[in-house]
C-alpha cells in the first residue's frame, strides 16, 4: 500500500492496469450488476424509499469527493487541476440537488449528460497507470460507478423520463455552466470540461487534428449522443401511438 496517495502525476510506470484487460472487466462487471439489482431494489421501494435512495446515492457521491480530497491533501498531490469543476464532478452536484428537488430540465441534464459522459469514462479510463492499490483507482471508479446508478436507475423504473421538448433548456443549462468555466480555465491555467485542449487519446483531438480547433467537436458529439440517446426513445414513442 506504498501508492495508496499516489495519483497519475506521482506514480511509478508500469504499476497500472490494461484497457479491457482482468481487472478493468472486473470492475464494469460490478458496474452491471450494481445497476441491475439497484434498479430492482428501487422498482420495489415506495415514494418514500425512493427519495432515500436518491439522497443516499447523492451523499455517497460528495463523500466519494470528498475522500479524493483527502487524498490529495494527505499525499501533498494537490492542485488547481483537481477542483470538481470536470464534467463528472459537476454532476455530482447536479444529483445532489436534483435528489432534493427533481426538475424536467434537471431530468434531461443527467440522462443526456451523466449517463454517456460516466458511460464513456467506464469504458474508457483515463486513469490506467493507477494500480488498485492506490486510494485514486479505487475513486475513479466507484464515483462513476455512482455517477451511472442515479440516473439509470431512475429512469429504467421511469422517475426520469427524457422529453425532448425540455433538451434545449438542459442543454442551455451544460452551456450556462461552461461559460464560467471557460473563464476559471482562462484564470488559473486549467483544462476543465476540456475546453482548453484536447490530449490525443479524447475524441476531441481527432477534430482538432481534422480542422485544427477541438472544440468544433463538441457540436458533432453532442449531436451524436443527442441521437442515441432519443433517436431510440421517440421511435418507441412513435410506435406506441401508432399501436394506439
């Protein structure tokens, strides 16, 4: 446990896990079947029991943040690029307040955000060279392990159900929240949301590489996830009334 407060700056090479190798399977197995029973668990609660879920899921997630702090702090690893201002972390905040007080647009945000953005952090880790030996490993997975049973849950037993009549407002909202963003990653020299840069293993560098801005990416994306995401449910839809 030498590594434990190590994080990807600080770590030795060679100490970490491969891309869909044992122990990465491993964990999207504990993804799915954390999903699974979850949501069979939460079909079987009553409105009461439901609202406790979502509040117990949106404490664990600020306490899994927390414990990335502590970390931190405790490894002397600390550093501007490490405040909840990713994408991820800012969903933390986003289920917690949308477990106290659910909104459409709210509703929208975390199936069109959280779900693929915590969906593509698991299958496609940025933090390989932390063996699970280190205290990052273990939080790098567990808070998207959480960050995907909030929302999914939810909207399997149907207390989240996307309309796209409240997409614009959702999505207004992920840009009301960049633009601040934005100018915190002007100010302390930081990539949050990378709106600042793209590494060459983010689909963004590829738009970068093809038209020389990666931020002409997020449009294509965007759009890309938008038809994934709804393409499927508004032809289900479309089918019920015609059955109707």
């Amino acid at each position: 446990m030498s590594h434990f407060l190590d994080t990807t700056e600080t770590i030795p090479a060679g100490l970490g896990f491969s891309l869909f190798g044992p122990l990465h399977l491993v964990w999207l197995a504990v993804c799915l079947v954390a999903i699974l029973v979850c949501s069979f668990a939460y079909k079987c609660l009553n409105p009461a029991g439901r609202g406790c879920y979502r509040k117990i899921i949106a404490g664990l997630l600020v306490c899994d943040e927390l414990f990335k702090m502590a970390i931190l702090f405790f490894g002397g690893n600390y550093s501007t690029g490490y405040l909840p201002l990713h994408l991820c972390s800012i969903n933390i905040f986003v289920i917690a307040v949308h477990a106290y007080k659910p909104s459409k647009i709210l509703d929208n945000f975390l199936y069109t955000v959280c779900i693929p953005g915590a969906l593509a952090a698991m299958l496609f880790p940025t933090w390989t060279k932390l063996p699970i030996t280190t205290g990052m490993h273990w939080h790098s997975f567990t808070v998207h392990i959480l960050l995907m049973l909030y929302p999914v849950v939810l909207t399997v037993n149907k207390d989240i159900q996307p309309e796209l009549k409240y997409l614009p407002k959702s999505l207004g909202l992920l840009c009301l929240i960049a633009v601040p963003i934005y100018g915190i990653n002007l100010l302390l020299d930081t990539n949050f949301m990378f709106l600042m840069s793209a590494d060459s293993g983010n689909p963004l560098y590829l738009f970068e590489q093809m038209w020389g801005n990666h931020l002409l990416g997020f449009p294509v994306i965007i759009a890309g996830v938008l038809l994934v995401m709804y393409g499927p449910l508004e032809l289900i839809r479309k089918l019920h009334k015609k059955a109707l």
